[in-house]
C-alpha cells in the first residue's frame, strides 16, 4: 500500500487525504495547530505537528525535533504534496526577505534525503500575472505579485531539483461549500473589469485532478487547473450573489475590461481529466 505525505492539512489539503485514504492509500499529514491532530488522526491521517514558519524556521532546523519531525513525517512515502499558501499579503518582511521561498527551501535537504520520488507543489495562475491573453502552460510567467513571485520562484527551486520529480499544478480562484463565491462581491459597487472573464476551480475538482496525476503518474509536468467555465465576472457574480438573495454587485463600465483566460487543455488531453463541477 503506498504513503504519501501531505505538507499542510488545511482547506484542500484536509479534504485531500481524506479522498487519498478512500482510494486506499497511507496518508501522513501535517498541521501547525495541536488541536487538529486528533482531527487528522480520527480521519485515518497519521498527523504530524510541523511547523516551518520564518524567522524560526532556521533554528528550528537545526533543532533534533524538527528534523525528527520532518524525517518521520517523509519516512516511507513515495510521493510528498506540498499545499502551504504564501500569505504574504500586506506583510513587508515577508515580501523583503523572501519568507515564502525560504520556507520551501529549507525543506529540500529532508526531501533529498527521504525516500520521496516524486513532489506535487500547488501553485496558483497569479504566476502568469495580468497577462493579456490566452494562457497555457507554455506562456512565460509573468508575476505582478508578490505571491506570484515567491511561488514562481519555488517552482523553478523544486523543478530544478534532480532528485526527485516535480509536478507543479496551478489552481486558478478556489470556491468551494464554505467558498461562496456569491458573497465576494455582493452589495459593492463600482467594481471595475466587469467583462472580464473569471477563472476558478470547484474544491472538489481540485481533488480529483491531483488524485489523475497520481494515479497516473504525471511527473515533471505543469497544469493549469482551472474550470472551462468562463463567463464574465458582472454576469458570474451578479447570479451567484442572486442565488443568496444578496444585494447585487454594482460593476463600473466606464473603462475598458481587461484580463486573461487560463487554458486547461493539457488537463483534459493528457490527464483525460473530467470535471465534475465545469459550472461552478
């Protein structure tokens, strides 16, 4: 039975292990809370306190219960799927000092020397930018972020590694049961791009794309993960906050939209990928 190792537990990476566990796979998770150790261990998910926030991360590294932690937490897994978000914004130290990169960073040592073969990174479409186009896997990125750029950078560290495979996947916006996308906008007015279009994935076709790549075994590759669903953003969320009986977004026309359209077809040609919420 294989294991694989999920870095971060949170709003995918719980649901995750849980569909990983039902298709009958070991799973070990990390978490940063105490509290949600007996959560993950009531899932069947082996839980592991990790934790690699900066500025401690360095000493924590050189700490006997770090590295245990760490060792233990990769022992025996063939595959590790990184799922830890920047959040970098509004933070200045963290976009100064590179907080984000640092983290992933100093986890390649344990990574090397671990039994991993392959590394699943979720990354995000904010890599390509405010590009004015259609955009697949092939379009340079382009980040205005500093999200994007930190993420940008650790792709290009994971998949210049050697030892292992990296597989990046790149989720356009994430709406999910607790991710109403209704109530973003709702009651604002004066809301630019009205006519641009919208890119987001359902939670649940977050999952199962990452479950394809295993099971197909499509490693050094790089996805856009992204619904074929595109209408404009006033119609999508004028509907969606109609729906929860909200008050409507009010959208400004009085400049011209602009954004892009993330292609997915490589998730449908070479993944053979069918979505089970195209809609949203």
């Amino acid at each position: 039975m294989k294991k694989i190792s999920i870095l971060g537990c949170g709003w995918l990476g719980f649901p995750l292990a849980k569909a990983l566990i039902k298709k009958g796979y070991l799973v070990n998770g990390s978490t940063t809370s105490v509290e949600k150790l007996a959560v993950l261990r009531h899932e069947g998910i082996t839980p592991f306190l990790i934790n690699i926030s900066l500025p401690v991360v360095l000493e924590n590294n050189n700490s006997d219960t770090f590295s245990d932690s760490m060792s233990a937490f990769l022992q025996e897994s063939d595959t590790l799927i990184i799922d830890i978000p920047p959040k970098l914004r509004g933070d200045e130290a963290a976009t100064i000092e590179k907080i984000f990169v640092k983290k992933i960073a100093s986890l390649i040592p344990y990574i090397e020397k671990s039994t991993i073969k392959n590394v699943l990174f979720v990354s995000s479409t904010s890599v390509y930018g405010e590009q004015q186009l259609n955009v697949t896997e092939l379009t340079i990125p382009k980040p205005d972020t500093e999200s994007g750029k930190q993420l940008l950078e650790v792709e290009q560290i994971l998949q210049k590694n050697i030892n292992f495979k990296t597989t990046l996947v790149r989720f356009g916006g994430l709406i999910g049961q607790d991710r109403q996308p209704g109530k973003y906008l709702a009651g604002r007015e004066n809301i630019e791009n009205p006519d641009a279009v919208v890119n987001l994935i359902h939670q649940e076709d977050c999952i199962g794309i990452i479950i394809k790549i295993i099971e197909t075994k499509n490693w050094n590759e790089t996805f856009n993960a992204v619904s074929p669903f595109h209408p404009t953003r006033e119609e999508y969320y004028t509907q969606k906050a109609r729906e929860l009986n909200l008050v409507l977004p009010k959208f400004d026309h009085s400049k011209p939209s602009s954004g892009k359209i993330i292609e997915n077809d490589k998730i449908e040609l070479l993944l053979k990928y069918t979505f089970t919420k195209p809609n949203l």
